[in-house]
C-alpha cells in the first residue's frame, strides 16, 4: 500500500473555471505557462469568446495537453423538441473537444426538466441521450467522460450522482471495462463522501478518463460556488489519487475551483500560484 501523499501527482491541468472571473481563454494559456502547467480544461463559454480555431492554435502552440472539454450534457428535457435540440449542441461539443484534441468532453448529464417530478425518467433520458452522443462521439474519436455530481445537484444539474450510477451506464452502452470510449469523470468534490467509492473506482479501472480536484470546505456556504482549495478542506486526496492510479490512471490532476467569495476574488497568478504550491504538497 502506497503511503498517501508520497509519490508525485500527475501533472497540474487548470480548468479554467478556476479563474473564470478574472482571465479570458488566452489569459489562461499564457498563466498555464507562465506558472509550468501543462494541462487546460476549458470551458465552452471561454472557448466560443475565443473562437475555436484561435484557442486551438494558440493551446497548440503553448505545447499545452487539452485534459478536457467542460462541458457536454444537460439532456433531459420536458419535450423531444427539446431533447433534439440538447443533442445537438452536444454534437457541437464533440466537434470542438475533436478541434481541440481534447482527451474527453466531460459530460454534466443534466437533472430533472422543470415542472417534472421524475428523476427515474430523467435518468432515463440522461441514458438516452448519452447512447445517441456516443454514436457521434466514437466515431470522431472523442471520449465522453460520465461526471457524477454531489446528490445536491440532482434535480437541476446531474440526475447521476454517484461513480457506481455513471459506470452502470457505462457498462449498459460501452463495450466492457476496456472500452474507453465512454467512461468517467471522477472529481473528488463530488465522490469523496461515497462509501462505495474504493469499490467503483477499481470497478471504473481504466475508463477514469479524468481526475478533478479541489476541497469540501465545512462549512460550505454556497452549494455551487463554494469549492475550496486542495488542502483547505476534509477530502484525503492523495487517498483518493491512490486508489485512481493503482487502476491505472496516469493523466493529469485537473484543478477545478468555483469560489466566488474567495478564489474568485484574487489576483488569477495569486490563485495559479497557490494551486501549483498545493498540488506539490497536498494532492
Ligand atoms: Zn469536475
């Protein structure tokens, strides 16, 4: 058993959700190098500011490793009209995670359409739709990355809340435990709490397409925009990062911080600053 907290991390990709408020997509790239971080997740409201071309060849040139694409999803919705049209816009997610050579589109499955009171259904839908993106996915070569959500966000961003509930559509849709095509997004925020966490994660093995990190502060003020930083928090993540890479995953640590009473506050290299020192010492 690997002592917590000894071997070195993967490297640091940023989401830039991080410093949404503060920096632009190019400002991010030119901080990802400023501060030797190797990895970007962007977001699809920076990537459109930017235009896709223009991010792509400037994250080319910056030699940076695209870790994700945040975000595919959001699929149920109250009527096939809208259900379409949320299937579209994830093509269009595919298309960009392809332009960007983006190791996945992480997928925020969406929760229940307003009005409904049917989470089963939603997760059907969720189930649906996830089928109908993989058969555009695939053969473009974009993995989808199943990211469950903390159960609070069940009824209005992710109707799948657990790793266990992401791989059992990931068992339902893909081609077995070695298809890659369709896997998981496992953030610490969101599973750290799971009694069955050691179980899905060496269930997941290698369709943990990616590994976000951040801290559960207590207590947490906002349910959203709340995060904390690595260390700051109750979440064992070099615990966790063992038991991620004792399966096999060898990508990135993707930091991944909405704060808007804090992080969001700072100067964006302070932040940059600070996750490179805590990515060394606590992840
Ligand atoms: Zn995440």
């Amino acid at each position: 058993m690997q002592k917590p907290g000894k071997a070195t991390p993967g490297p640091l990709s940023l989401n830039t959700a991080t410093v949404k408020v503060q920096w632009s997509l190019a400002e991010c790239i030119e901080g990802c190098l400023r501060h030797g971080i190797t990895g970007i997740s962007p977001w699809r409201d920076k990537l459109a500011e930017y235009g896709v071309a223009n991010a792509a060849r400037h994250i080319r040139e910056a030699g940076l490793t695209v870790t994700g694409l945040c975000r595919g999803g959001m699929f149920p919705a109250i009527d096939a009209a809208g259900r379409r049209a949320a299937l579209e816009d994830n093509f269009r997610a595919v298309d960009e995670a392809a332009a960007l050579n983006a190791q996945c589109l992480v997928l925020v499955v969406g929760g229940m359409p307003a009005g409904s009171k049917d989470i089963a259904g939603a997760r059907g839908q969720v189930q649906d739709g996830i089928a109908a993106l993989l058969e555009y996915a695939r053969p473009a070569g974009v993995k989808l990355a199943i990211e469950p959500l903390h159960p609070m966000y069940a009824a209005d961003r992710a109707c799948v809340n657990t790793l266990g509930q992401a791989l059992d559509i990931c068992d339902a849709l893909g081609n077995g435990a070695d298809d890659t095509a369709l896997g998981v997004a496992a953030d610490v925020y969101h599973i750290w709490w799971d009694p069955q966490l050691a179980a899905q994660i060496k269930r997941a093995g290698r369709r943990i397409l990616a590994f976000h990190v951040c801290d559960w502060l207590v207590p947490t003020r906002d349910l959203l925009l709340d995060r904390g930083m690595m260390g700051d928090g109750v979440i064992d993540i070099p615990a966790i990062r063992a038991q991620v890479e004792a399966v096999g995953y060898d990508g990135f640590c993707e930091v991944e911080i909405m704060s808007s009473e804090n992080w969001w506050k700072r100067d964006a290299d302070e932040v940059l600053r600070v996750c490179v020192e805590r990515h060394a010492s606590v992840v």
